[in-house]
C-alpha cells in the first residue's frame, strides 16, 4: 500500500520579508559597534564663585585692626590719647583769674582795714590770712574740678571710639560676608547657566550637549526598535506550500502486481478461444 509524505513550508509575505532582512542588516552593522557612551561633564566654579572665595580668604581677620584699636581705647591708658591738649592752659588761667580775684580782696580789706585805724592790726591779719587761704582752696578745687572733667571727657571718648571701632569691625565684616553671599548667589547662576564674557560653560549646556551627542548616538538603536514595532504591529501574511511525495513501490508489491496482470490476461485469453470455438460449431 502506496504512502504519501507532506512537506508544509510557512513563509511571510514577500515585502514582510524583506522589512525584516532590512532591520536585521541594520542591526548587524552596529554589531560589535558597542553601546554609545558619552562622559558626563561638571562645571567648575564660575568666576564671581572664585571671587567669592577669594574675597572670603582676603576678609579672614580683617576686623582684627579695628578690634585691636577698640582694645587700645579701652584700656585705662585709652583716654589719654583724648586728653585736652590746652587743659593745662586752662588750669593755669583759671588759677591766675582766682589768684588775682584774691589779691582783690587782700587789697579790698587792707582799704577797709585803714578806714577803720586797724590796719596791720591781728584782725587785719586774720582775715588776710583766712583770704588767702581760701584763695589756694578755690584753685586746688578749681584746677581738680578741670582735670577731673577733663578726664571724664577723655574716658568717654576713649569709650565711644572703642565702641565706635567694634561696631565699624562689625559693620565691616558684615558687610563683607554679604558682598561674599552676593557674589555666591550670582555665581550659582552663573554656574548653571555661563558666563559668556568669562567663556565660561554653564552645567546646563554641558548635560544638554551631553544629551545631544547620546540621542544623536543611539538614534539608530532607536531606528531599529522603531521599525520592530512596526513588523510585530502588523499581521504576519503566510504562505502555505505544501510538496507531496509517494514512495517506489516495493519488489513483492511489484511481484504481485505482475501476477495479478498475467491472470487478467490469461483470463481474457481463455474468454477469447471460448468464442472462437463456439463459433466453429
């Protein structure tokens, strides 16, 4: 008995086909090629940050003079350097002026004294003697009354300047530590964005350009992904081939088939010379 064998051949479409040798070529021209890579980039300080820097270096200690002055005028020899340089002038024209005023007086009583027949008298002398020496008290009380408010004055001073000094230290660092944060809060722009006159590059144009170079890299991995998407989105058109193939027949099928022929013809023989001999009859 004679058995078949079937051979069923599935293919795409023709132009599927040839959609997908495209991309496979694509593919293979960037084998070995390796995975784009592109260095990611830091901007350094720009340059108002390196001023900042520089500017906070240069203003370490800067108060120190100003503190050190406002320590000078502190201390107990401070208020000299206030002292009234015609204080002693005074002093000596305000002793001369109560000097004088007494020997006034001294004259006045000596007057009054001879007006009255006791001059050289002891009571003459007495009050002279008690002028006198309330004169010397009122300079002694005059002359410390100025040196004491002369001081006084020179300690305020001294005081005042040495105030004056810490707060201008203070005022002064003060200052300097906002022009230092000015300077840091423009540059933190700076560095992100550039500075032009400085040719300076910002971060953002470093990661954009970063950007740019790896889109332009991987654009044709892209490409291909692109195109997969399109063949998996579109149904496969196959087409079916099917080849059948029957198999020699064998020798005993052979053998019988013969025999089977030779009987027929044997038969048709015999049926053959029946006829004739019915006919002679």
């Amino acid at each position: 008995m004679a058995t078949q064998t079937q051979e069923v051949t599935q293919r795409l479409a023709p132009f599927q086909e040839r959609f997908l040798q495209d991309i496979f070529k694509q593919a293979s021209a960037l084998k070995g090629a390796g995975m784009p890579y592109e260095a990611q980039q830091l901007a350094g300080l720009s340059p108002q940050q390196l001023a900042a820097v520089q500017q906070a270096q240069a203003g370490v200690g800067a108060y120190q003079p100003y503190l050190q002055a406002a320590q000078q005028y502190a201390a107990p020899s401070g208020a000299a350097q206030f002292f009234n340089p015609y204080e002693n002038q005074v002093v000596q024209q305000t002793m001369q002026d109560i000097g004088r005023a007494g020997q006034m007086q001294q004259q006045q009583l000596g007057t009054q004294a001879m007006g009255q027949g006791a001059y050289g008298g002891s009571r003459a002398a007495v009050a002279g003697a008690e002028l006198g020496r309330s004169t010397m008290e009122q300079q002694a009380r005059s002359a410390g009354q100025l040196r004491q408010q002369g001081y006084t004055q020179a300690v305020q001073q001294a005081q005042q300047a040495a105030q004056l000094q810490a707060g201008l230290g203070a005022q002064a660092q003060q200052m300097g530590v906002q022009d230092i944060n000015t300077l840091l809060g423009i540059g933190g722009l700076t560095q992100q964005m550039g500075y032009a006159p400085a040719g300076f590059t910002g971060q953002a144009e470093l990661d954009v350009n970063r950007q740019n170079l790896l889109a332009q890299a991987y654009n044709p991995y892209q490409e291909i992904g692109f195109l997969s998407d399109i063949f998996r989105g579109v149904p496969a058109l196959q087409q079916t081939t099917t080849v059948g193939t029957t198999p020699p027949p064998s020798t005993s099928s052979q053998l019988l088939g013969l025999g089977i022929a030779g009987l027929g013809a044997y038969g048709n023989a015999m049926q053959g010379t029946g006829n004739f001999l019915g006919m002679g009859r």
